[in-house]
C-alpha cells in the first residue's frame, strides 16, 4: 500500500511484516507476543501531528477561512476504490492543518488499511453483501460498484469533494492512472514476501491493472451520484 500511495502523491507510513521470537526479554507480555507475526506501521508519516475527522469538521463549521484540499482527498479515495477497501469510516482518516494565503486548508492522510484487497468467496458473504450489507464488494477484477463500496463513506465524500467539477474528477483520475503506472503496481505487490506472491501475486497485479483501467468509467458513476444526491 504504501508505495501505490505515494506514487499517487498520498502520504502513507512504511509497514514491515515482523516475526517476534519467544525472548523473555518481552516480560509480562511474552505470552501475547511470542512466536507472532506483526505489521509495524508508522502511523504518523507526515511531520506534523494530524487530527480527527471530527475535530476536522468541528473547525471547518467554526471558521470559514478553514477548507479541505477536495483534489488530495479524492485522490486518496480513488486509492481506496483501487484496492477495494470498502472500510472507511470517519475514524480512518488524519488531517494535518496547513497554513495558506487565503486561510488554514487541511490534507488528508489515510489510516489503517486492515480492508484492502477483501475478497471471500463465502457463500454467507455473497448473501449479506447483495441484500443487507453491499459495501462488501469484493476485490473483484473491474472497478465496478464503487458507490456500494464507499457506503460508509457517502456523508463525507459528498461534504469534501462538493466543491469539484466534473473536469476536477477527469483530470485527477487520469493523473492517477497514469502516475500509478503498471511498474508501480508490480513493484507493490513484489514487496509481499515470495512464499505469499507464489500464490496469487500474478493474479493481484492483473486485477489491479485492471481495477485502475477502469477508473474513469466508474469512479465518474459515483460523481454523478454524489451530485445528484
């Protein structure tokens, strides 16, 4: 994820896939962690401290010389409908406030992307995901449905990315398309240990390629949805 997020311009902390040995040197918490695997994620990968969601909103409706940068968030969002993380609440989201000439803009920076690649093949699943729950739409190999796999998220996608035009979202997706480059996509999925690429690491990259090819025809489906709505 990180290094899709950066080539798409979106700060990301690097993660490492740790094994933590059985050492007594870990104390009371031997038992938890002993012969584990662990993701180390930095969490904080810009400078400055980011705030909430909510604080966020709470100073865009105190003080109208505070906005959002609306291009860096859809940007960000078109990584999540990439990668069809369908998990992204209010609380998924940092802000780094920002000083500009016209007031105090604030720039996104995503969190925890425990969501990325969903995929099951349950039958359960395909039930709850047609009827109750459909924002679980898995990483399938076209970027389709993507106003079901932002259900969470339609609130704040409207509010924050109100202000860009039709030619807005063109532009940036096409950028996207082109900055997250077949290269980058084979070089991200490269990074998962060997044993794991074995399995399906051919079969991300093709659906990821194909999941970005197809951005433009359907992430504007859901412009046209937002603003209609």
């Amino acid at each position: 994820m990180p290094e899709i997020s950066h080539a798409a311009g979106v700060p990301a902390g690097e993660q490492y896939l740790c094994f933590v040995p059985n050492d007594s040197a870990f104390g009371e918490y031997r038992s938890a962690v002993a012969n584990k695997v662990f993701m180390l994620v930095n969490k904080q990968p810009a400078e400055e401290k980011g705030i909430t969601t909510g604080e966020m909103l709470g100073k865009l409706l105190a003080d109208k010389q505070c906005s959002v940068d609306a291009k860096e968030y859809l940007k960000a969002r078109l990584i999540d409908w990439l990668v069809a993380d369908w998990d992204r609440h209010d609380e998924q989201w940092r802000w780094i406030e920002r000083k500009t000439d016209s007031g105090i803009a604030f720039y996104v920076v995503p969190q925890d992307r425990d969501q990325a690649f969903y995929r099951s093949n349950g039958l359960l699943i395909k039930i709850v995901g047609s009827f109750f729950l459909p924002h679980l739409d898995k990483f399938n190999n076209k970027a389709k449905n993507i106003k079901q796999l932002s259900k969470k998220s339609w609130a704040l996608d409207k509010q924050l990315l109100g202000s860009l035009t039709r030619t807005d979202w063109e532009t940036i997706i096409r950028e996207f398309q082109k900055n997250v480059s077949d290269k980058v996509l084979v070089s991200a999925i490269r990074k998962q240990p060997p044993e794991i690429f074995a399995v399906r690491g051919n079969e991300l990259i093709e659906k990821l390629r194909s999941r970005r090819n197809g951005l433009l025809e359907h992430a504007m489906k859901y412009y046209s949805f937002l603003t209609r709505s």
